[in-house]
C-alpha cells in the first residue's frame, strides 16, 4: 500500500512515477516528445513522468512541454526536473512557425469554464486550436485528451459508456469537445497520422477533482446537492500511467485507438458525502434527488490492456480526507461535476 502524500512534494513524486509498464512502452520510441497544453493540470505529472521514464532507460529524449506559461514558479517546476519548456499561444497561428519537430505529441489542451456565454471561446479552444495542432503534428504519433461527457448521461445498472457506444454529448461544452475528437480524426484521415482519444473522467491529484470538491464542501459544513447521483474517477498517476501507454496503441483514422480512462468503481455522491461526513466528524446536509442518468464510463478496456488503477477508490477517499483536513494547499478549481445541462 503506497503511503498518503504528505506535501505537494510526494504529491509530485509519487503521482510521476513511472510503472514497469510505463517505462516498458517508452523504451521504443525515438525522438522527442511535444506536450501540449503542459501548463494545465496534468501536464506536469504527465512530463515528469515521461522525463523518469526515458532516465530510467537511460534515453536522453527530449521531453518539450508548450504552454502560455504565464506564471514563472509553474515554469520553473519544468525546468527543474530536466524539462525543455516553450511559451506559445496555439491558437494562434504564427506560433506554430517556431514549434519543434516531435516523433510524438501528448495533446492536453483546452478550455471548459467561464465558456457558458461564449461558444466562439470554445469553438477556438476546442476545435480551430487541436486542428491547428493536429496539422502541424500530422506526421507524428498523438494521444489527444477528450472527456467522458462526449457520451450522453446512462443509467448507473448498465455499468456505464464503452468506446464503441454512440457519442451524444449534452451541452455546448461536451459538444466541443466532440468537435475536438473530430479536428483529431480528419486530420488523421487527411494525413495517415496515428492518433488515441483518450476519454477521461475525472482524475483526483488531491489538490483538485470531484473527491476534493465533495471532502472539501462536507469539511467546510457546505451543503451537497446529491442531484447528479454517481460519478467514476481515478487517482491521477493511474491515469497518467494509461495515458502514456495509448501511445503505443495509436493508429490512423477511420479506426483510431479510443479508450475510456477512468477507475474500476461506480461511486454514489450520497454515500461519498456520508462517508466523508463520518471520517470528519462532521454533519453534512444532503440536497436534491438523485437523477436516474449520469456521466459514466466504463474503463474495462483499459483496465484490460494496462492493468486496474494501483490506486483504489476507498484509497483515494482517505488520501483526499488526508490532505483536507491537514488543510494542504488546494488548486482552488471546483470540477463543477455536479453540473446537467453542460453549461460551465
């Protein structure tokens, strides 16, 4: 049993590094390796990771995470551990004239909140901008990240959404992230590029995730609206690990690798939050019904292919309680999970 982090340090170091299988994937890939989107929440799990796992084979590719980079600590947090980093604005065009070459490109890129009221900032974000960079990477391997909530909401009895079930995602958000898959497909179509989609939800780096939103609100004695009834998630470093293991499996359109990621367990709120209430000590107030449909996905593809998550649910719970009630730094970025209409 791995220990809780006990800092953002070990939060760090245990949520980068790199599994047997990991290391085994990278071992045959030549070249360096572009990130986009590095800045975001994943990103430097995902470089770091990468950067761990080619030392470990003693392969000196280079690892290039692009990003705004607008604040200098973020930066620094690259540089330190050995990782090349570029400031770019993607969705702007003449940025694309300085980018590197690359043999393959972990596309992390996009905008959610703040875009209720402005479909052109998610049309740029998440469409015109992955298309920009899936033309100028045409000819490397890419994993793109999308979301789970490209499927419509399902029932919690039929276990939850598989790659091969219909996209009819809810909301203009989900619909552009469905728009990005499609920027992704056509430019493999176009060009022959080998491309996996990787379908995420909701990943837990105990700083931010739907665990932290729920310990968080019972913590701090908020009421918990109990409406959206279920939800999967995976502990970050185990979807980090599975995502750099799509690469291997990438192949061109019209049959690209699609892969649900996310962990083994259907979670109901109400009994996350009565769960978090009872290891708190604390009383929480419960609101709403629980809705008959949610967003879920089913990740027995990649539990088959990669291996279950190394970190459990009821492990993640606790790690999450941990580090809420020692009141460790959090990112400040509610997931909103709660939300139906698609409307962030």
């Amino acid at each position: 049993m791995v220990r809780a982090p006990q800092s953002i340090e070990e939060l760090d170091e245990i949520a980068s590094k790199p599994s047997e299988a990991v290391i085994e994937a990278l071992s045959g890939i030549e070249g360096p390796i572009v990130v986009a989107g590095a800045g975001g929440k994943m990103g430097f799990h995902l470089c770091r990771m990468l950067r761990r796992g080619f030392d470990h084979l003693n392969m000196s590719n280079e690892i290039v995470g692009i990003s705004r980079f607008g604040d200098a600590a973020t930066r620094s947090l690259f540089d330190k551990q050995g990782i090349t980093t570029l400031s770019a604005d993607l969705t702007n065009p003449v940025s694309y004239n300085d980018l590197p070459e690359a043999s393959a490109v972990f596309f992390l890129a996009g905008r959610k909140f703040g875009t209720s009221d402005s479909p052109e900032t998610l049309r740029l974000f998440n469409e015109e901008m992955p298309s920009m960079v899936a033309e100028r990477y045409a000819d490397s391997d890419i994993v793109a990240l999308s979301t789970g909530c490209v499927y419509s909401f399902v029932t919690p009895e039929s276990g939850g959404s598989v790659e091969t079930d219909p996209t009819d995602p809810v909301g203009d958000y989900a619909q552009s992230c469905l728009g990005r898959e499609r920027a992704f497909i056509h430019a493999s179509e176009k060009h022959g590029t080998a491309l996996s989609l990787i379908r995420l939800n909701y990943s837990v780096d105990l700083r931010y995730g739907v665990l932290v939103d729920l310990a968080s609100k019972v913590f701090a004695g908020e009421e918990v609206d109990v409406t959206m009834g279920y939800l999967n998630c995976i502990w970050q470093g185990d979807a980090t690990e599975h995502i750099i293991q799509a690469l291997a499996e990438t192949r061109p359109a019209p049959t690209p690798f699609i892969l649900n990621v996310t962990g083994s367990r259907l979670l109901k709120i109400r009994e996350l939050a009565l769960w978090f209430s009872r290891r708190f000590d604390r009383r929480v107030t419960l609101t709403g019904l629980e809705a008959e449909t949610a967003w879920l996905n089913n990740a027995e593809k990649s539990h088959r292919l990669f291996g279950a998550p190394g970190i459990a649910e009821d492990a993640l719970m606790e790690w999450v309680a941990q580090w809420i009630e020692n009141d460790r730094p959090l990112l400040g970025k509610p997931t909103h999970f709660e939300v139906r209409d698609g409307k962030y």
